[in-house]
C-alpha cells in the first residue's frame, strides 16, 4: 500500500507495528491495515494507547488491460486517531509564538484518500544505460511520473490524492 496522499504511520525510521490483511482474486485485491502511531510527530517511540491511538488503512486494487497492455487503478482510504496538537487552538492560546505540541490530545483525527492509475504504454527492448536514464526523471512528490520496470515496460502513473487534517497535526 502506497499512495502520495497517504500520511503512513511510522517511527522517525520508517517503521510500524500493526497488522495487515490482503485477499486477492484475478479481478480485484483488497487490502487492510491496522497499525500503531508514534506518541509524537516522527518520534521514535509508538503509543501503545490502542485505543484512542491507530491509523487504519484499505486499499481496493482493480487490474486491467487497454490494447493488450497491463494497467490498474488502486482506490485508498485512511483514517488516523492520535495525540496530536491543533493548529488553531495553538494561535488562540499564543499568537505571536503558537506552540502546537502545548495542545496535544486524544481525540484528534486525521483521514485522507488517494487514487493510483498505472498504464503499461508499449513494450521495449531497451538498454541497460537506458533504463537507468529514463528511471531519473522520477521525481519524489512529483504528479506524473514514467517508470522503467525491469520487465522494459514503461508505465505512466497518475496518483491523485488528498490529506485532510482535522485541525491536527501529522502523526508522522
């Protein structure tokens, strides 16, 4: 499960613990997680507090061809509890110097969704060189990208995305 929008949970490496479920068919998978948050914005330390703190997650992925070449759009959808600050809340008590982790409490939410495109657009029989100059136009962040699989399948990927913050912030 991976999509621009999604604000994944995870320590300041990267990590997570958590469980994940996925059930696939030759027409559609699904996949689900259920996962800790770290205690403070990229902290390095998960909030055991199960309860009030998780980020839950389902992807839906729907494979597909357009003239013999292979594509699929995934579907995504989060929803992360957490102790997080507010934004407003932290100008209001101090607007000259809003300090958002004066602020933190259980009950803050966040969620978002994203949606994936990928399209093969033609096979290749290209070179090594090539590949590896084609794979440096991928840009982190960047809306549209053109990915060199090594089976020499070009892909274009079009994710679209949104994150919206229920006045917190990232649990991330």
């Amino acid at each position: 499960m991976s999509n621009g929008a999604w604000d994944y949970p995870a320590n300041v490496r990267g990590y997570t613990w958590g469980l994940v479920v996925e059930y696939g068919t030759p027409k559609y998978s699904i996949r689900a997680a259920t996962t800790l948050v770290p205690e403070e914005a990229n902290g390095n330390v998960m909030d055991t507090n199960y309860a009030q703190a998780n980020s839950n997650v389902v992807e839906v992925e729907v494979p597909f061809f357009i003239k013999k070449q292979p594509g699929n759009i995934k579907f995504l959808a989060y929803l992360t509890h957490a102790h997080m600050g507010n934004y407003i809340q932290a100008i209001n008590e101090n607007p000259t110097s809003p300090d958002i982790t004066a602020t933190r409490a259980y009950g803050r939410t966040k969620y978002g969704f994203g949606i994936n495109l990928e399209q093969a657009l033609k096979r290749t029989s290209a070179s090594l060189p090539e590949l590896v100059g084609m794979m440096g136009i991928m840009k982190r962040g960047s809306l549209l990208k053109l990915i060199a699989r090594p089976a020499s399948v070009y892909t274009l990927m079009v994710p679209i995305g949104s994150d919206k913050m229920i006045n917190a912030e990232s649990a991330r």
